[in-house]
C-alpha cells in the first residue's frame, strides 16, 4: 500500500499548501492589522519581520538541500515540518510591544524548510517519464494555498482571534504535510543508491559546478533581479488585505481578494510553462513581471470604495473606534 510514486505527488500537493511562502505572506496578511494593534507595533515592523523569515528560508535552502542529498529527503523534511509547526503556532504566545520576541518566532520560521524545493528534488527523483505532469500537480498545491489559506485564517480570526488563529495554522501543518510526509514518501531503492554513488554521479553530469556559475555575472544579476521581484510583490501582498479594509471594503471581500491571487498563481503558472516551450523565456517574464507592476500601481491609487462593509469586523479595537 502506498507503493505507488503518485502518492509522492499526492504528499507534495497536500505539503505545499501550507508551504512558507502562503503561510508568511497570506496568513500573515489577514493577521496584520490585528497583530498590529494588539501587540502595539507598526505594520512596517511586522513585514521587516516577514522579510527575516524569507532571509532565514534562502540560507536554510542551501543547507537543507546539502542534508538531503547526504541523508534522504524523508528524513530532514520530517523534523523540519514539525518544526514549522510548532513555531508557527508559538506566534499565539506573542506579547504587546515585543518586537525581539516576534522577530525571533519569524526568524525561526522561516527556519522550518517548508518550500518546494525537497518536493520538487523526491519528485525528479522518482519520475523520469510523465515528470512535467507530476511537478505542476505538486506545485498547484501553493496556489491552492494562497487560495484557500487566506479564508481559513479569516474564519479562524473572526471566531477566535488571531492567536487561536496561528494555532489552527499549525494544525493545518501537521495534517497536510507532516502525516502525508511521514505516510507516503518513502524513498525508492534506486534514491538510496544514488545518493551513495552521488559524488561519483555529479562528476559525469555535463554543465559547470557551482564555483564556477557564482564567478559568472549573469548569475549574480538573477539574483539580484530575482530578490527585487519578491520583495516587491511579496512586500505589497502582505499589505493587501489591511489597504483594502482600511478603504471601507469588508473583511470577506479583501481575503477574496487574496484568494483570488492564488487563482491567478495556478493560471500563471501553467499558462507561462505552455508559453516557455513555444517561446523565448525571458519575453514571458518580462509580460508577468509587468502584470503585478499594474496590480500594484492601481493600488497606489486612492479609488473610493465600491464595496460597502457586508459584515462587522471582529477585532475589538473596530468596535471601539465606531463607538468614538
């Protein structure tokens, strides 16, 4: 039972669900405002936060990926999954003004090692054939979550607040990427004598290692062009659900909204792929890099709000400013 690769692609779906990069911008886009007023900080010092989590999640990609070529990727997910978890749920012991602690829990997030990478590197390792199928079933799952994540964290937010809110995310973690990790990636026989064989294989593969690719500038210039693209889009997403509410547009409509990206996420992604094949990449980089410049300088734009407010907030401190 369980034998079949496709529950690896199975695993991978439920995983990246909940994978860091929905947890750290969407959920934390809906908590923003709240967390904000009750902890007494800025919004600005909460995102600063956000982007340590991505600096702790770049340096962790690198020593993960080293552990999972040595030791097998079941084995350093699992202890990292849980760690997600648990960190993630340790948000709800945060306390007003303690900006140390709530760098550190964000820190330590990011630390958790939830991202595509080992799904990507236990798929490639298991298909050979069919391999661009299993990959893009797997990544959906991060468009899923940006769509489905933002809705949970609303309904946790408006029945119980925010910290039972990071809870209900921790929970999430464990149910949709520890157990089915823990269940279902098992590692083929051919895995283990891979990585066995491994420093004998890497010298066989054509291509420069990576000593060499860091000494050329054109890897330096998608790094750096690849870092201004996230913190652009990734800075402004945090923000979109707070901006939209602030604008008299209710709590329900702006997490659609957020929902809506992770919709958009998966036709993106399947549509740029078709498009890859056909022509010339960086042209269609070029056309989804604009799209998010629009959605953004639209937002730079005070429009009166369209939507008038369908529900109270449940966050306290609105009561308290209506009552002023």
């Amino acid at each position: 039972m369980f034998k079949s690769r496709w529950w690896v692609v199975l695993a991978s779906f439920l995983g990246l669900i909940v994978g860091s990069g929905a947890i750290e911008v969407f959920v934390t886009g809906v908590f923003i405002k709240p967390l904000s007023h009750d902890l007494n900080m800025g919004r600005g010092v909460i995102t600063s936060a956000m982007g340590l989590a991505n600096i702790t999640t770049a340096i962790m990609a690198a020593v993960t990926g080293r552990w999972m070529d040595k030791y097998g990727v079941r084995v350093v997910l699992l202890p990292l999954l849980l760690w997600f978890a648990l960190v993630t749920s340790s948000f709800a012991l945060l306390v007003p003004s303690g900006v140390i602690l709530l760098m550190l829990l964000f820190g330590l997030q990011g630390m958790g090692g939830q991202t595509p990478m080992p799904y990507a590197k236990m798929i490639t390792a298991r298909f050979d054939d069919r391999r661009g199928l299993a990959l893009g079933l797997a990544l959906a799952g991060t468009g899923v979550g940006t769509a489905l994540l933002p809705q949970y964290s609303r309904f946790l937010l408006q029945h119980w607040g925010w910290r039972v809110g990071y809870i209900g995310i921790g929970v999430a973690i464990i149910v949709l990427s520890l157990i089915p990790v823990l269940l279902w990636f098992g590692e083929a026989p051919q895995m283990k004598l891979s990585r066995q064989k491994g420093s004998v294989e890497r010298q066989r593969l054509p291509g420069l290692e990576f000593s060499a690719v860091a000494r050329t500038p054109k890897f330096w210039l998608l790094g750096v062009a690849f870092f201004c693209a996230d913190m652009a889009i990734n800075g402004t997403l945090i923000h979109v659900v707070p901006m939209l509410t602030d604008r008299g547009i209710s709590i329900s409509m702006a997490v659609g909204v957020m929902s809506g990206v992770g919709l958009a996420l998966i036709s993106g992604r399947v549509i740029a792929g078709y498009l890859m094949d056909r022509i010339f990449a960086a042209y269609i980089v070029i056309f989804f890099l604009l799209c998010p410049m629009v959605g953004i300088a639209i937002l730079g734009f005070r429009v009166p709000a369209l939507v008038r407010r369908s529900e109270p907030y449940c966050w306290a401190w609105e009561s308290r400013q209506r009552s002023i």
